[in-house]
C-alpha cells in the first residue's frame, strides 16, 4: 500500500502543473464540507490575544510556530502534542465563497472552543450530553469572497481533537450542499510537492462489498473524501484488471469532473484457490497523463468459508501452542464474520491474513516445531486451557536486539472495555514496543478471560500465559514485573497479594483497592456495611481485597499513580492503602498528578521508557523476614514459607517467621489461625531447624533436609492429625473454584435442568470467553470423574450421577427443600449451590446445582464470586449487591464438615431503618 501511495504522490507531482497553474489553489470540500487544510499552532502555555491573525507557515507565535496540516476531511487529533497540562491550540483556515451564503459551522471538541470569523466571535462550543464532548453550531451571512476562521481550542485531558465543517449553506432561501455553492478552503505558499500530497488524501478506491460469490456485480467507487485542489483537467479512472470487465455499452472508460465522486459498476470473476481472492485494477488519468495506479482486493465468500471448514476439519485433538494458534485464527475469523462493520472494511484482508497464519500453525504442529520459536517482535500466541478446553490468546513483545542476559518481563493487565473479544482488545501500540525496546525488557498481555477484573479464571489466564512465555523465552525469574491502568490496576493489586514473592515490583495506574470503599455509597443506600453483611459474604470479599492484605504486601516495591479528579475509579483506593504501604510499613511510592487528567493519567505515562526504568531497579530476592496473611491455603505461599491449612475456616491465618543464620533456624514469631505450614529448604539456604514461639507455645523442631532436592519442603502441624480429606491449596472451594481446574457440566433429565445448564453455558460465554465442556447423566463415564470437577444439574432422581454419590454427600434432598448438615430450609421456589469433594475422587470437586439458578438479578460478570461452599436460597434478592437471599449459607471446615458455627441463617427481621437527621 504505501508503494502505491508513494507512486501516486510520484505521478502527481510530476503531473500538478499540467493539472493546475494557479499559486493559490482552492480545496474543494466535497459532499462532507468537511474543512480540510489548516495551519495550526501550539500547544501553547497561555491563551493569545484574540486578534486579527493572517498567519503565514513557519510565522512563530506564543512559543511554538504555524504548521501546515491536511487532514483530509477528517477530524484533527493533536493528542501526541499534549504537554500534559492545560494548553492552547490555534488552528487557521481560509474560506472562499462564490456568492452570498449563510453557511453553519458545526465544531466538536473534546475541551472548549471558540470560533472567529474575520475577527469577530461567531460561536463558543457548550459541553454536550455525551461525557467530555463540547460541540456548536453557528450560523454567518458570508459575502463573495476570501474569509478567515480561527479556532482556539483549551486542552484540558487526555484527548486533543477537533473537527469543522460547514454542513450546509442557505441560496435563495434554499439549503444546499456547499459544493453546489462553490465553497472552497484556500491556503497560501501551496507548492507542487504539497498538491500532490493532498490528491493522495483525498481518494479512495474501493468496492462494496468486498465479499463476492460468483459472477456478482459489484460497484466500485473512487470516491473524493475532502481537500483535493480544484483541477483543470477532468480525471478519469480506466479499468485495467484482466478479472474485471465493464458493464457499460460503450466499454469506455467512466469519468468524472472537478472531484465529484463516480461510481463504477463492474463485473468481477475471481478465480478461486485456495481462498478466492481477486484484484481489480485501474489507472487515474488527467487527461493523457497517469496520475496513479489502484487497486482493490475482493474475495470470494465460499472460498473462506471452504478454507476454514477445510482446516477446522483438519485440527488435531492435542492441545499444543501451535493447535491453539491455528484454533485461535479460526475463532477469530468466525468473530469477524459476525462483525458488519470489519466485514464492510478489513474482513477480506485480515481473514486472509488469519488463514495463512493457521495453515502454518498446522504445519508447525504436524512437524512438532514451535511457529513462533525465537520470534521477536509484537506476537500474538495462544493456549489451550484445561479447565473448559478453550482457546485464549496473549499478546507479546521482545526486544529486536539480541540479548545476551535473561530477559526481564512486564505482564501488563489491560482496563475493562466491554466490547473485548479474542479478536479485538488492547493491542502493543508502536509507543509501547518502543518503551520495551528502550530499556531492553520483554512484555506481557495477557488477555485475562476479557473483563474478569484479572480474578479466578483471570488470574488462571495470566498463570498460564506466564507460564507460556517462560517455555518459549529464558526469562528472569528474579525480574518479572507486573504493571496495570484501571481494572488492570485492580488486577495489579490482587495479583500481589494472592501470589506474594512472584512478583519483583509493581506499577498500578487508577487501580481499585477496596471493595467495600467502590461499592460504599450503594451500601450506605441500603442501609448495609462491612459489619451487617452476612459473615460467609465478608468472608468471600476480604479473601480477594488488597485493602485487607495488606500486611502481606509490605515486602513488595509499588509505584501507584491516582489523579484527584479521577471520576471512574476513586482517589481514596489509592490514597487509603498508601497509608498501609507507605515507608517505613512498606514500600509503596505514591503520585498524585496535576487535576486535568481524570482517568485516563495512564496514557501520559504507560508508553513511558522510565516507567519501566523504575521497575527494572528492583530484583526479587528471598527475605530473611516473612509475613504473610491469607484467608485460604491456595494464595498460602510466600516465598519460602507457605500456610497449608487452616484452624477456623472463614478468619484469616496470619504468620511472620524469620531466618536465622546463625544458628540455622527459622525461627517463627506469630503465628494465628494456623494448623500447619511448610517451608521450603532450597530457598531457606542453610536452615536445618525450625524455632516456634508464637502464641504461647514454645518448641523446636529439628529437621532433616536432604540438600540437593529442589523444592524439598518440611511441614510443621501445630494441631491435630493430618486428615484424609481437609481443605488444601488445590481443594478447598468455594464454588468458583471449580470453575477454575477441568470441569464438565452434566445436566440431569428435564426442562428445568437443561434450562439452566444453558443459562450457564450462555454466561460462561459471555464472561470467561469459554464454552463449558457439557455431556447428559447418561453419558458420564468413569474416567470423567477422574479428569474433571463434575457440575451436576437436577436433584438424585433426575441425575443418575449424583444418585451414585449422595448417601457420601453433606447435603441433603428433601421433596419440599433442602439441608446441610443436621439443618434444613423447606419452601417453595428454593435453590441449592453447593460444592464438596467428589466422593468417587476426592482430587476432585462435585458441584451440586438445583431448582432456582443462582444468580439471576446478576450480570454475567462474577455471577459465582459471592456463593460460599453451600447456600439454599430463594427468589428474593439481597438488594445491595443482588446476590438471591441466603435461606441457609456458609462454608464446611477445615476438614470439610458442616460445622454449625460456619452456617448462617439471615435475620427474618428487616435491618431497622436509620433516623434521618
């Protein structure tokens, strides 16, 4: 494309006297008005005068300097000029009218704007409805002639953008189109050079639609955008495709005058091979001379689909990096097919560039070679995850120069965007690679299941692609990094403390601390808080808040930047764990930036070589000291200590234990809540004892490392025996947990039942970017208890599964309700979630799911984050998170018994109301 382009501007230059001898041309502005050719000036510190300017290119004003810009028609974005502060720009134009009009200029801006006509204000712009959009009309008598515009614009956020155009014009007492009033932009010192640069803006040539099927006819358009120079010489497009021939009696080339656009109808026969694909060419002549020479690709609809049906049919059934290539580039071709707007504009290309990607991924897989071994680079790869068997995606950079050292690696977790699918999300921007590139360090995305706040299945994706990235590149274990704007920020903060010791340091941008503080003024608008809420949901949200591990944080360096003004996610997230973390608690750094941002301060600094300059000063070493506070053994590892099991259920177990060298010991100081942990010996180097004297108790234990072993671990039990079945790293629920390691839905006889498996299937779609693996009782064999958590549909007379196992089960089916344990709910429109260890495989989980669906005031998002290890339930809604109402809820101990002191039954009174001041 860009020979092309180079090519036309080659052919125009040559070609602009012949086309035109005028110094001071005229732009017409095409159908649009658009106002294309300006010359603008800033960013400026201070506001100008408001005189009668006459600029002239190069002409300096306030600090800066007048630029010639065409923009084609289209709006002007000055955003990479922000100085990151209020500012001004000017930008100037030059009207020229060929009789009284009444033209009515329309502006938008993303900040406020004034227009002047020959000097005189003729309109400020007014904020709209739409958020942080200005915009005006303003209506002018103009006589015959050249007038001056000019356009102050104040730069207050992330965006600096306009567009002008005069929309319509009043002759006669008629509205017409300015074209048809001869409404033209003019600019003085134009040169060749110059006009052939805005020939090239103001074509395009393409077709509709760029999808054919046989001998269809297609209409191809060389279409005048905005800002072309009026021509002398007429231009005309002659066909010069072999595949396409004119449908015209004459067969002679169409043609069109002074850039007003044609349309050519053709027929076009592509040969189709292994995807039909046919180029339509042509010249663009004024008069004898070629100006350019274009071309258009269509492509034949059923030679894609043939292509993808040819390699769908064609994929293995392993689960490798280049299956989950080639699975990606189908999936994502299927996205495309389902989106009008890329099938109208960049479905031929992009699909055929996605086919040629699968057809090599195939190839690799078939010769048992990586597509993508040592490949530099922005990459796009995938894998194939376990728990539901689908495909997901990862982008990533490295660096283009070689490295002779371990890579350091920045996993950056994107913001929430809703319309993220596996086709279209945050994609390495030019800025970015160049930041990586500057300071030699490797990047990360990690897709993160679209918008799951990097939480559960989220947080899975960003193990795994980690995980990826260290089998394909050598990466520095001891300099992984994690950064984070918005509901990636969020992520930030919950990856460090669920996975303490993994990460070296950290950089959040506008990142979400604290559950109870983001949802504090619907709580207070129901009446509700942390302390009313039913204990097992406190439970639940204080496992996975920052806020509330805080202490466990204390060791890791964190940058985090949070503007005042920021509307979407509140300063206090930032400013309240700061107070936790700052030094000499922690080691957090906090910046407060200029007001004027909002939001969206990340993007002032995400693209920054220095940000991860700052990163790239810490390295992840082993403390001596460690302190560690978890709510469950599966975030219970920090570095070389780790909590296995836990006393009470449902309260958070706390431990500090530090080395000492000397008498090579790890000597434990707190310990609260604790049943049993370990510690690792290969990275507590030297340690051959373990000193307890914590809560009373004092005693110590020798231990017997066999040196060499890695990862050789010594548990300490501080209570009881070891049990055949207790709550563990890797089987300790609650419900969501099942979601997040191999399951299979397995639906039960009737309606009800394969209503609801479908509802789940529909919101694991929409949520985890997913389809559930999903058989019927029937089908179930024993092997399927092996391989996955089992989700069971219906009660036991509908499920033969669950029949088998229900005599072993905690939970009980009553024909008018249900119970747990020695407890029981009876009622009309009842539901029941429930999660325990599957009894045919205790590596495993059952999930029991019966009568109502859980969840149905819910959006998809995190429907199952609020469900503990059991909660019968009944229509009715809590109504400050709306969640169902918990008829009976709450967790199984630490070894997996109903303990009565862990079930809730809500109050049946109402919460008393508050006295109004």
């Amino acid at each position: 494309m860009r020979k092309r382009l180079a090519l036309f501007f080659l052919c125009a230059f040559f070609c602009s006297l012949a086309v035109s001898g005028e110094s001071r041309p005229r732009f017409l502005t095409g159908d649009s008005a658009a106002i294309p050719v300006w010359l603008v000036s800033g960013p400026l510190a201070e506001a100008l005068p408001e005189t009668d300017l006459i600029p002239r290119e190069g002409d300096p004003v306030g600090g800066s300097a007048w630029v010639y810009l065409h923009s084609g028609g289209k709006p002007v974005e000055l955003n990479s000029l922000l100085p990151g502060r209020t500012s001004y720009f000017y930008a100037y134009a030059e009207i020229d009218v060929a009789q009284v009009c009444e033209p009515v200029f329309h502006f938008t801006t993303f900040s406020p704007a004034a227009l002047w006509v020959d000097g005189k204000i003729a309109a400020r712009s007014r904020a709209s409805t739409y958020q942080n959009v200005w915009e005006t009309a303003a209506k002018a008598e103009i006589a015959p002639g050249t007038h001056r515009l000019l356009l102050k614009l104040e730069a207050k956020e992330k965006i600096a953008y306009f567009g002008i155009a005069a929309v319509a014009s009043q002759i006669d007492g008629k509205m017409q189109p300015f074209h048809a009033a001869r409404f033209a932009v003019t600019l003085q010192d134009f040169t060749p050079a110059r006009r052939a640069e805005a020939i090239g803006n103001s074509l395009s040539f393409l077709s509709e639609p760029r999808f054919i099927d046989g001998e269809e006819r297609l209409r191809f358009y060389l279409r005048f955008l905005a800002g072309m120079p009026e021509l002398q010489t007429p231009l005309c497009l002659k066909i010069s495709s072999p595949q396409a021939e004119w449908l015209n009696a004459t067969g002679k080339p169409e043609s069109f005058a002074e850039a007003v656009s044609s349309h050519l109808l053709v027929s076009v026969k592509p040969q189709v091979s292994a995807w039909g694909k046919a180029t339509v060419a042509g010249e663009l002549l004024a008069g004898a001379d070629v100006l350019a020479t274009l071309s258009v690709d269509v492509f034949c609809e059923s030679g894609l689909k043939d292509s993808v049906a040819r390699l769908r049919a064609s994929l293995p059934e392993d689960t490798s990096a280049e299956t989950a290539l080639a699975r990606l580039s189908l999936e994502q071709i299927d996205l495309l097919t389902a989106s009008r707007v890329n099938r109208t504009f960049k479905y031929g290309e992009k699909s055929a560039s996605l086919v040629e990607r699968a057809e090599l991924a195939l190839a690799a897989a078939r010769e048992k070679r990586d597509p993508l071994a040592g490949a530099r680079g922005i990459q796009e790869a995938a894998y194939i995850c376990d728990a539901d068997n689908s495909v997901q995606p990862y982008r990533y950079y490295v660096p283009l120069k070689p490295q002779t050292e371990k890579l350091p690696l920045v996993v950056f977790f994107h913001g929430y965007v809703p319309s993220y699918n596996k086709l279209d999300w945050m994609k390495i921007e030019p800025e970015l690679a160049a930041a990586m590139e500057a300071t030699g360090c490797a990047l990360l995305l990690p897709f993160g299941r679209s918008n799951t706040d990097f939480l559960s299945i989220g947080e899975v994706d960003v193990l795994r692609a980690l995980e990826e990235m260290k089998k394909r590149y050598p990466i520095d274990e001891t300099r992984i990094y994690l950064a984070g704007y918005s509901m990636g920020g969020s992520g930030v903060w919950t990856m460090l403390s669920h996975y303490p010791g993994v990460f070296a340091a950290a950089q959040v941008w506008s990142g979400r601390t604290d559950y109870f503080f983001w949802h504090a003024e619907t709580y207070e608008r129901n009446l509700a808080s942390r302390e009313t809420i039913p204990p097992w949901k406190r439970t639940l949200l204080e496992s996975d808040n920052p806020y509330d591990l805080a202490a466990t944080l204390t060791d890791v360096p964190v940058r985090a930047a949070h503007p005042k003004d920021d509307s979407l996610v509140k300063y206090g997230h930032s400013s309240r764990i700061f107070e936790k973390l700052k030094p000499p608690l922690g080691q957090m750094e906090f910046l407060t930036p200029p007001e004027g941002f909002g939001h969206w301060y990340f993007s002032e600094e995400m693209n920054k070589a220095a940000t991860y300059r700052w990163l790239l000063q810490h390295k992840r070493n082993s403390p001596q000291t460690v302190e560690h506070i978890t709510y469950t053994p599966k975030y219970g590892k920090k570095y070389w200590l780790s909590i296995d099991e836990i006393e009470q259920w449902g309260k958070p177990a706390r431990i500090r234990a530090r080395i000492d060298a000397d008498n090579k010991r790890v000597v434990v100081e707190l310990c609260e809540n604790v049943r049993a942990f370990s510690l690792n010996f290969i990275q507590a180097r030297g340690v051959e004892s373990v000193s307890f004297s914590a809560g009373g108790d004092r005693f110590e234990i020798k231990a017997m490392p066999r040196a060499g072993i890695a990862g050789e671990f010594f548990t300490c039990r501080l209570r009881g025996e070891k049990k055949d079945l207790s709550k563990t790293a890797t089987l300790c629920g609650p419900v969501k947990e099942a979601f997040n390691s191999p399951f299979l839905l397995v639906v039960g006889d009737g309606e009800k039942n394969e209503a609801n498996a479908a509802q789940f299937v529909k919101d694991w779609q929409t949520f985890a970017r997913g389809t559930p693996r999903l058989k019927k009782h029937g089908e179930v064999i024993p092997a399927d208890s092996e391989k996955y958590n089992l989700v069971l549909f219906g009660d036991p007379e509908e499920n033969s599964c669950l029949r088998k196992i229900a005599d072993r089960l905690p939970v009980k089916f009553l024909p008018d309700g249900y119970g747990v344990g020695d407890r029981e709910e009876r009622g009309e429109n009842l539901g029941l979630c429930a999660i325990y260890p599957n009894p045919e495989n205790q590596a495993r989980y059952v999930v029991l799911l019966d009568g109502l669906y859980y969840g149905q005031s819910l959006s998809f998002n995190h429907k199952w984050d609020l469900t503990p290890d059991y909660i019968i339930f009944s229509e009715a809604t809590d109504p400050y998170d709306g969640t169902n109402t918990a008829r009976l809820a709450g967790f199984f101990n630490s070894d997996w018994r109903f303990d009565p002191n862990l079930s809730h039954r809500p109050q049946a009174e109402p919460l008393p109301e508050r006295e109004t001041p």
